[in-house]
C-alpha cells in the first residue's frame, strides 16, 4: 500500500520593496541630519532650548521637503508608465511586425524560435491589453503603479523623518545640561541607527549584522563632521 504525501509549497517573498524604500529613506536621514544639527550646535555651546528649536525647526522642513520629493518623484514614475504605455499601444497599431520581433528576441533568451512562440502572438493579436502588459513588464522592465502610490511615498518619508529626528532631540527636551545631553542624544542615536539598520538587513534580506554597523558607522561620520566643523568655527 502506498502512500501519497501532498506538500504545499509556498513561497515567501517580500513585496512591500517601495514601502522599505521609503521608510529607509525617511528613517536614515531623520536619524542623521537632526542629529549632525544638534551635535553641531552642541559643539558651538549654545543653549539646550537652542537646539530644541532648531532641532524642531529642521525636522519640520526636512519632513516636508522629503515628502514633497517623495511624492514628486512618485508622480514622475506613474506620469512616466502611462506615456510609455499609450507608446507601446501605438507602436502595435503602427509597427505590429516590429513588435512582434520583439517579443521574439525576448523569447530567445529563454532558448524558444519564432516558431515556439507563434501561439503566443496569435494571442497577442487578439488581445492588445495583454500584449502591452507582456511589454512593459519584459521589455521595459515597468510595473503597474499603485494606486495612491505618490501620497502614501509622501507621507511614509515624511512620517519615517519625524519618528527618526525626534530620537536624538528628545534628550535636549528632557536634559536642561548641554553636554549630558548630547551624550544621551549619542547613545540613544547609536542605538536607534544599529536596530535601524539590522531592521532594514532583516526586511531586505541581507545580513542584519552588517547592515548596523554600516548605518551606525554612517551615521556617526555624518555627525561627528558636524560636530568638528562647529567647534573648529565657534573656536577660530
């Protein structure tokens, strides 16, 4: 008597490659460039509320012109899709033979002849939509937009900026001491930017470990440039 096992396969993927994207472009310069500020304004030795305001200040324009760069660079993808779409329906109306080689030379790659691919055409042919679905995904290497895609890139770069910039000015908020504060403001920076970056390795797929060093060892360079600059300024 034997006996059938039946296994499921399910592959995992990740997916959500715009989202990480975004909330490490966000994240990483949140973290970074608040930080830079205030050590650099630590350095100047001026007032913990100095670096308050100018902390919130930064953080409030770098989210902003993030998002806005974010949102603007989301539009362009999606804008620059459906140019490339009505192209390619064009060139099917007009040039149909050169398409229809194309769609051949692609087919080669995979070792299929004209001959192979003759009922794939035959489909093509009937159906436009699909044929120029086959096209921006295997000859432009184009993906359908998501819808909403601008707004929600805006508001994760943002958001993501806000979250990270509050993490090394919370320190001056709390500590009226400039420097004990921005020793606070370091380690808590430090390690934001080493489960930033394992998060990121962790997501991505890359090794975690490494991922944190390198975003810590960026920024920290980032910051003690800051820090050096202002003080080599203030002292001259």
């Amino acid at each position: 008597m034997s006996v059938t096992h039946c296994h499921t396969h399910k592959e995992r993927h990740f997916a959500a490659s715009d989202t990480v994207r975004d909330l490490v472009l966000g994240m990483a310069d949140g973290l970074t460039v608040p930080f830079a500020l205030a050590a650099g304004l630590s350095a100047a030795n001026v007032a913990s509320r100095v670096v308050v305001v100018a902390g919130v200040a930064e953080i409030a324009a770098g989210a902003i012109a993030m998002g806005l760069g974010g949102y603007l660079a989301a539009r362009g993808e999606i804008d620059h899709y459906h140019s490339e779409r009505s192209r390619e329906f064009r060139e099917i109306r007009d040039l149909q033979r050169e398409e229809e080689r194309e769609i051949v030379d692609i087919f080669k790659g995979y070792g299929l002849d004209r001959t192979a691919c003759e009922p794939i055409l035959a489909h093509f042919r009937k159906d436009h939509e699909a044929w120029v679905d086959f096209m921006m995904r295997f000859e432009l290497g184009l993906e359908t937009p998501q819808p909403g895609r601008a707004l929600r890139s805006a508001l994760t770069i943002g958001g993501a900026y806000i979250v990270g910039g509050l993490v090394p000015l919370a320190p001056y908020m709390l500590i009226d001491r400039l420097q004990p504060a921005l020793s606070v403001s370091m380690v808590c920076t430090g390690l934001a930017l080493a489960l930033f970056g394992a998060a990121k390795g962790r997501f991505t797929g890359v090794s975690a470990w490494r991922n944190a060093v390198q975003t810590v060892l960026i920024g920290g360079l980032a910051s003690a440039t800051a820090f050096l600059l202002a003080h080599w300024i203030s002292a001259a």
